[in-house]
C-alpha cells in the first residue's frame, strides 16, 4: 500500500464516521503530510471509528473542510480545525490534533503564574472538554493518544510514563472514565484520564507492562496492515 493508498484508506474513514460543516468531511487528509503526520492522521481517523462504533458518539469537523495537522504543538485555537464530539444532540467534548497541556506538578506549584516549558507537555491527539482556548489543564483531558511512525524503544516507554505521571495520580481503586466501553471504562488514575500508544513498531507490545499498573494501552498499529 502506497502514500496514496494510505490517503484514500484514512479519507474513507473520515467519510463514514465524521461530518464536516457544509458536506462530508472527504477532504481531510491534505497533500502535504509527512510520513509522521500522515500516521498520526490514521490513528485519529481510528480513534474517531472507534468512538462512534463503540461509544455511539457523532464527530463534526469545524472550522475547515481541511483537518490540516500542525507541524508543531502549541494552544488550543479556536479559529483552528477540530472535532466536535456529540452525545444526544449535545457537544460534550472536543477532539484536537497537537496540543500542549499544563500538568499536574504545575497545579500543584502556587509560585508560578505562568508555566515554564517544563510545565506543560505535549499529545499528539486529545480529547477533552468543550470551548478551552489556550493550554488546556491535565484535568481536562478525557484522553490523549502518542503516535509514533517509527521504532519503539524505552526512552519512548520513559516519556509516555512520564506524561502519565503529569496526567495523574496513581489510585489502587479503578477510577470510572468520561468513556463506557472504548477505550476503557475504569482507569488506575486520578483525574481518570486514558492514555494510548499507537506504534508501526511491533516491538511497542514489549513495553506494555508498565502500562497494565499506571492505566496506558499500547497498540501495533501498521500503516500496511
């Protein structure tokens, strides 16, 4: 399966799960993604099947007939493409691309007014509650998904924890998600956050043990299955 194979198997997806504001969202997948960009276009438009197959969620891009993924991660901008996420008629939550989130040590911080870059972290594909701007709180986050086109090894296993880690605290008692089925009902964590890893990298279910204690699914996704 070629670039173009791919193209056209991700905008096929986007046309059956999601609108777009004047016609099906069928233009999503711009001609410039690179190879990172173009993988983590088809895990959002598997995150997006699986929220309408399984939550019986409604998706409606906003704001573009392009998604139009950013090349760097930055605040939530209202003027930008997202992902209305609908529930009985109702916008419960927001899917955004590339954001930047304050974490848990920075809340806990009184002697910061603003967040040094330590302070805030970046996921590749959010979900989380409707009308923020700026950088949204790890307490607003219902899930964050990392998609890496590339060979799994354990800095990246480091660095998924560690985001964990800014997310939440660990909790011996399952704590009951924003979700009721996909991608889990109950989490290890408080705020009760879900965390996924996609990967082309076979090798990403070696590292998922970690993930079975802290609440984070690991998931060998190729891009030519």
């Amino acid at each position: 399966m070629d670039k173009e194979d791919i193209k056209k198997k991700i905008t096929s997806t986007f046309q059956k799960y999601t609108k777009a504001n004047n016609t099906k969202a069928a233009d999503v997948i711009t001609n410039s993604l690179t190879s990172g960009k173009l993988y983590e276009a088809f895990i959002l438009s598997r995150v997006a099947e699986q929220l309408v197959k399984k939550e019986g969620l409604k998706l409606k891009l906003v704001n573009s007939k392009y998604l139009k993924l950013k090349t760097s991660a930055g605040k939530i901008d209202r003027t930008k493409p997202r992902f209305n996420v609908y529930k009985s008629g109702n916008c419960i939550a927001e899917i955004w691309t590339d954001i930047e989130f304050t974490t848990l040590s920075y809340a806990k911080d009184s002697s910061f007014t603003s967040p040094d870059p330590g302070q805030y972290h970046e996921l590749d594909i959010v979900v989380l509650d409707p009308n923020l701007s700026g950088r949204p709180g790890y307490d607003q986050i219902w899930l964050g998904v990392e998609c890496k086109n590339t060979s799994y090894e354990k800095g990246l296993l480091k660095e998924i924890l560690g985001i964990r880690r800014e997310l939440s605290l660990l909790r011996s008692t399952p704590q009951q998600t924003k979700f009721s089925k996909w991608p889990r009902k109950n989490v290890p964590a408080d705020p009760s956050s879900c965390l996924l890893v996609y990967s082309t990298d076979a090798n990403v279910q070696n590292y998922s043990s970690p993930g079975d204690l802290f609440g984070i699914d690991f998931y060998f996704e190729p891009l030519n299955p």
